[in-house]
C-alpha cells in the first residue's frame, strides 16, 4: 500500500473553504437559537482517510519494510453552545479522542514478518462559530469554522515487541488546529436537538514523530514516522432542550425608587 497526497488540500486551501462557506451562509436569512444555551453530548467516529494526508505510509530502509496504517479511531465529549443572534452561534466542549494505528514490519531478507498495533490518546478544546439556515419547520442546516487547542498529557508512547520496538513521542503538550464542520439537526419543542454532521480536524503542524527500531537476526535498523493528526469524523450529537433565556426585569429596589419619584414629581391638588 502507497501514501497518497493531495496537494490541493492545504492549510491555505482549508481556511479559504471555511471563510467562504461562513461568508455565504451569513448572507442568507436564518433562524438560530438566540439568547439560547444548550448543553450536548456528541461521539465522532474517526474516518483515516489518504487524500486528507492521514493514510497508510510505508518506508523501507536496509530491505526492510516498514507500514504504518492508521485505523478507525473514536472522538467523544460534551458541547456547549451560545446563541449569539438569529443566525450565528458559538460553541465549544472537550473531547476525548483515541487514535488506534498498526504497525507492521517485514524483513525481506529473512522473510520475517510481525506486526502490533498501539493507540493515541488525547484531548481537544475546539472553539468554533456557527451560521445556520432553516431548512424546513424544524430542520435547519449550519456550517463552522474555527480552532481547536490538541492537549497530550502523556509525552511517550512506548510499546516493545521480541523482535522490534515502538516509541511514539510528542512534538508539544498543546498544539493548535483548524477544524471546519458542516452538519443538519432537527430540533423538538421539548425534547431537544438531534444533529448528524462531518467535521475535518487538520493541526498547523505534525503532531507526534514514531520511533521504530528493529532488533533481528544480529542487526538493528531503525526509521521515523511522522504523525500528522489530520482527520475526518461522522459526527452524532444530542443536545437537551433549554428555554430561551429571558431578559432580566427591574429589581424591586428599582420599583420602589421609581415609584417614590412619580410620588415626588406629582403636584398636590391644591398646588393645581
């Protein structure tokens, strides 16, 4: 299996589709949940994909041949979301994400061949503006764009084979990502808010850089792999029914000195 590249989709090319679906959207006439906060759960399965530069890669190095092939992974976390106005929202949450990948080595010269698989476990705090357009009584469509900060609490994955070893090391605890979303929800009178959609995740720069080091047959080779973390997901989210918030009224002291005021104000009849 080959990496595949697309080098049409780049960092640049991402923004200009963010800013011009946003751009486009707010032109049209919407209704949002304004002065509405809701609260939601969401689960995103991870779909690696080669086009998006998250695909297979292979390296060969001293007749060896060494693939690392990422597999289908899961995101998950809760969401809060502000309406703004009619039509513009904002929303972030945290997500828990596990990225799950294998790994396999074949050397040509023994005709050995193993392979392990290992996971990467981290955290996202995505921050994002939402445009909506109603589709329908209850339907309405949304597009978004924004950041996400990618956190890595542990700096090294580390997993030992007989024969060969892994160590997956972060580049930093926290890196920063783009992330563009377009989606659908239906939305009840009291029972909130179903939403299926699809998001793409795509950091500034490579995330982490796995060390694989092969030990067989009186030789040792060794070879790096860089870790991208783009991605793309399905995204499920359920979001509980909140009342739209209501304007704060004048507080009793205010009542009580504006009436006291008209009190004054107002000329005795025998003054008249």
């Amino acid at each position: 299996m080959k990496l595949f590249f697309m080098p049409l989709i780049t960092l640049k090319f991402t923004c200009r589709f963010v800013f011009f679906c946003t751009l486009f959207l707010s032109c049209l006439v919407g209704v949002a949940q304004e002065k509405v906060t809701t609260f939601g759960i969401q689960l995103k399965p991870i779909i690696p994909l080669g086009f998006i530069d998250g695909g297979v890669q292979e390296k060969k190095v001293a007749n060896i041949n060494f693939e690392l092939e990422p597999k289908f992974g899961l995101a998950f976390g809760m969401v809060i979301r502000k309406g703004l106005t009619k039509n513009l929202s904002l929303e972030s949450g945290i997500n828990l994400v596990r990225r799950n990948y294998d790994l396999s080595i074949k050397d040509l010269d023994s005709s050995f061949t193993s392979q392990s698989s290992f996971r990467v476990v981290n955290y996202e705090i995505p921050v994002s503006g939402l445009v909506y357009v109603q589709l329908g009584r209850n339907t309405f469509m949304n597009v978004s764009g924004g950041f996400s900060f990618d956190m890595y609490p542990t700096p090294l994955f580390v997993g030992i084979d007989k024969e060969f070893s892994n160590a997956v090391n972060r580049k930093s605890w926290i890196q920063l990502s783009l992330i563009a979303n377009v989606g659908w929800e239906y939305r009840t009178q009291k029972s909130g808010y179903l939403y299926f959609g699809a998001s793409f995740h795509r950091p500034f720069s490579a995330l982490l850089n796995s060390y694989v080091t092969y030990k067989a047959f009186d030789r040792s080779d060794e070879t790096v792999f860089s870790l991208s973390g783009n991605y793309l997901t399905l995204d499920f989210r359920y979001f509980f029914h909140e009342d739209k918030e209501k304007k704060k009224g004048p507080s009793e002291r205010e009542i009580k000195k504006k009436q006291e005021s008209v009190r004054i104000k107002k000329k005795p009849e025998h003054l008249k």
